[in-house]
C-alpha cells in the first residue's frame, strides 16, 4: 500500500502516466491480495473473484484514462529524475520481496507463495518498464530537434503496456469464472502461467527420472505416477520443497502428448523413450 501510495503521489507530481498506471495496478493488487485472504478464511471465493473482476475493471478504466489524457496532452515531466528514482526504488523493494517470498514459499512447501513470488518478480519488470519510459520522456529536453517531440508519447505508451497487461489478467480471471465444475483461479497476473511452467517442468523431470534408463509403456508410467504423486508425498516435492498433488494421472497423460509433439519423449512400440 506504501508503495502505491508513493507511485500514485509522485506520478501525479511528475506528470508520469507510466508511474501513476503502476501506482494503479499496485492498488488495485493491494486490495486483491486483502480480498482473497477474507475468500480463503471464510470460504467466499468465488464471491470475492467476482468484486476482483470489478476492481480490475475499475483499474483499466482509470489506466485508459490516465493513457488518452497523456496523448492528447503530451508534455515533458516534471520532476523527472524523482520519478525515475521512486520508480526504481519502488521496484528494487518488490524484487527484494520476489526473493523473500520464493525463500519463504520453497522452505514452507506453499505453491501460492512461490507464485506470488512471480507476481512479485514481474512488477519489478513492470517498474523497469516504467523507468525506460520516463528516461525517453525526459531525454525531450536535451535532444532539441523535430522527431524528438515523439519521445513525448514514450511514457502514454509505457502506461497503455501495463493497461493490457491487467485487461489480459482479468479476462483470464473472467474465463475461469464462467466455468462449470471448477473452482475459480483467483490469482494474479502472471501467476496462472507460472503454476503451468512449474507443474510442467516437476513432470518433465520426474519423467526424464523414469525413463532414463529403460523404456516404459504408458500404463507403467501411469501407474508410477498415481503411487508417487497421487498417494504420497512424491520425492520431487522433499528435492524442490514444491508441492504437487494430482488428483489423477490425467496431467501425465496430456503432458506426455505434449512432450511427444515437442520431440522431447517418442512412443516406439508401445513404449515411451526419451529423445537425446
């Protein structure tokens, strides 16, 4: 909230799109991270990802705001330099916490930390955005020649970036609402892709482990599969401290698809091999 506060307050004074769009986006995570906490406690999930939606709504709506004023306005930045270093502390502080949460989240064995520790990660990238923005903003008042009045629109353009970023995040969140039968993915940007990465690489692994040294056919690998990860803690989770926990061997089985598109594992005679 402190940084948001900060984003918010120094991008007005400066006249930052990018930095008042990332002091938006931060808010509105704030509050999404508050929101699903209350979910989980009190078991209102799906109601909370709904108010989430809205939020994120609201958030486009004041980034598209911030982003059209700027272009119909362009102007040079006031207070550039504070900007660029509130920006930049900013997102120093949000990559010190991606560390802290990954250590915390690998430690405790929590899948959620570890992908907030992603989120984390990429508003850091976010703030590097923001800060190459304000740098070709500001580059406008040493560069005195015609083309050079374009850099104006570098920083509207950084903002309308991180628009898309959250319009993207809440469609996916939208997606996941209107499913049957499934509980909704209340997450946060980024953080859907970086579950799939991570189940997808433990997989990868634990596949290349049985195949290694002699081929399998699916049903033995199926059978593996369901005794190490569905009806114990597997031994990937005690080497990578991450937890995975299938229901069934139905993520084997597209996985192995997968993998046999990508030419990583072939099925020779009923058998899978790995491609060295």
């Amino acid at each position: 909230m402190l940084l948001s506060v900060f984003k918010l307050a120094f991008g007005t004074l400066s006249g930052s799109a990018g930095l008042i769009t990332d002091g938006i986006d931060n808010t509105a995570d704030t509050f999404s991270s508050v929101l699903i906490w209350f979910g989980i406690k009190f078991g209102k999930e799906k109601a909370v990802s709904f108010f989430i939606v809205i939020m994120m709504f609201i958030s486009v709506v004041g980034v598209v705001i911030t982003g059209v004023n700027k272009i119909i306005h362009p102007e040079p930045l006031r207070e550039g330099v504070i900007a660029f270093a509130v920006s930049g502390v900013c997102g120093m502080l949000m990559l010190l916490l991606s560390a802290y949460q990954y250590l915390v989240g690998k430690r405790r064995s929590n899948f959620a930390i570890m992908c907030q520790a992603v989120d984390s990660r990429n508003l850091f990238l976010t703030s590097i955005l923001v800060c190459i923005g304000i740098i070709m903003s500001n580059l406008l008042v040493t560069l005195q020649s015609a083309w050079s009045t374009r850099l104006l629109y570098a920083d509207a353009l950084v903002s309308i970036i991180i628009g898309l970023l959250i319009l993207k995040s809440m469609l996916e969140l939208v997606r996941e609402l209107v499913k049957t039968g499934d509980e909704p993915a209340n997450i946060r940007h980024f953080v859907r892709s970086a579950q799939e990465k991570m189940r997808r690489k433990i997989i990868y692994n634990w596949l290349t482990a049985q195949l290694k040294d002699t081929p399998l056919t699916g049903k033995q690998l199926e059978e593996r599969f369901i005794q190490q990860f569905c009806l114990k803690t597997p031994k990937i989770h005690e080497l990578s401290g991450i937890w995975y926990s299938p229901e069934s061997s139905e993520d084997l089985n597209r996985y192995l698809e997968q993998f046999a598109k990508e030419k990583k594992c072939i099925l020779r005679e009923g058998k899978y091999e790995l491609v060295t």
